[in-house]
C-alpha cells in the first residue's frame, strides 16, 4: 500500500531560523512528488514537483529535493509569513488509467515562525 | 494564470436543501477534481473527470452528485446532506498525461466552506 509519512506533525521556528520539513514515501514507482502550502480555511497553493532523484527545485526561501524514499523541503531564514502547513503528495507510477490522476497525501507539516 | 476559482465561498444549508458548488479553469486542463477536506486532515479524493467524463467516483454517497458542463466548469449538486458532510470542499485541475505534457501538477482552487445545519 502507498504511504507518505511527514515530519514533524508541527514546527515552531524562530524568525531566520533555518530548517527542513520530511517527508517519507513508500510508494511502487514514483511518478512525481508535490509540495503544497495551505492557509488555514483555503486550497492548497502549488510549490513544486519533483521527478526524479537528485532533483532540486528553488522558490524564494524554500528548496525541496528528493531521493529514492523521502523528500525533503528547507527553509531558509524564514518569516512569520511562512506560517502555514505544508503538505506533501505522490503520484504513484502503479496507478493506470484514470486512477493515475489520484495523489497519496501526507498528513502535513503545520509551520509556525515566530517573530 | 494558474488559477481555479469556486463559488460560493461559504455555505449553509439545512439537510432538506439543494445546494450547488461551482468551479471554474481557464488552464486549457482535461482532468477536473473534487476533493473535501476536514479540518486539520489532508485532502481526500472524491471525484476525477478526464475529458469531461467521470472517470472515479471515490464510493462517494449520492447526496452528492458531480457534473462536468464543459471543459472549463464543473460542478458539485449536493442534496439532503448530513452534518458530517460540513468540511471545506476543494476543485483541483490537472493537465491529462499525455506524451507532449511533462508537468501534470493539480492546481486547488480556494475551497467553499460547507455547513450544514
């Protein structure tokens, strides 16, 4: 069964305090992993894609990579506008058909940077 | 633009109403979604339409019935729902994989908020 398992359920940082949310996948063939960032009460805002291990992707002060089972997103010098939780998703290559549009879910990382 | 738009924002409705949810796509994408989501849970899959036909349907109850007009809309008509149905309900779109596409991420809209009462 396809898993995603993300880590830490919630983060406290201080305002430029640097670090990395986890996520863990178990899925059979990856077809693409996707970092998403939600508001409270609002859809989920589209960050990355990554495809293929060693792959890299920046956007402003977050960076997420991937390996063969987990995917990692940093976040360098963050600010109270960070705040958010982080959600990660897959794509599992196994599905077909239609169902090779469902994403398995992480639970999500919950963000708080402090001023 | 990457943008999906849904209306209304919020929404209250007794059991006995006839509700719809509306979502809208300029992106050019064939696949179309419903998702709902509780608070504090990730996203669960309801609905997929692929080139403006259902392709899954998640065991969703029949209270809720989706519909795809066109390439652009889709639609979510809720009727006689239940209370544990309140939850923030999300549209998301996709391009289909095909050879020529490379990126097939989903883009959400913002969500309505669903009470019912």
């Amino acid at each position: 069964e396809d898993q995603v398992t993300q880590s830490p359920e919630a983060l406290r940082l201080q305002e430029g305090e640097s670090s990395s949310l986890n996520c863990s996948y178990t899925v059979s063939g990856l077809r693409g992993l996707f970092w998403y960032r939600q508001d409270p009460g609002k859809g989920p805002e589209f960050l990355f894609t990554l495809y293929s291990a060693g792959e890299e992707k920046e956007k402003e002060r977050l960076k997420a990579t991937l390996t063969k089972k987990e995917s990692f997103l940093h976040i360098t010098a963050p600010k109270p506008e960070d705040s958010a939780t982080y959600l990660c998703a897959v794509h599992p290559r196994a599905y077909s058909g239609a169902g090779s549009y469902q994403l398995t879910f992480g639970k999500g990382t919950k963000l708080s940077v402090i001023p | 633009d990457t943008e999906v738009t849904q209306t209304p924002k919020h929404l209250v409705m007794g059991m006995t109403n006839k509700k719809s949810l509306k979502c809208e796509q300029h992106m050019g994408h064939r696949a179309m979604y419903w998702y709902k989501q509780k608070a504090k849970k990730p996203p669960e899959l309801m609905f997929v339409y692929s080139y403006e036909k259902l392709s899954i349907n998640e065991s969703v109850p029949s209270r809720f019935s989706p519909e795809c007009p066109n390439s652009s809309l889709l639609n979510l008509h809720l009727h006689a729902l239940q209370p544990e149905d309140s939850a923030l309900y999300l549209c998301a779109s996709s391009h289909l994989r095909t050879g020529s596409i490379t990126s097939y991420e989903q883009y959400f809209g913002p969500g309505t908020r669903l009470t019912v009462t």
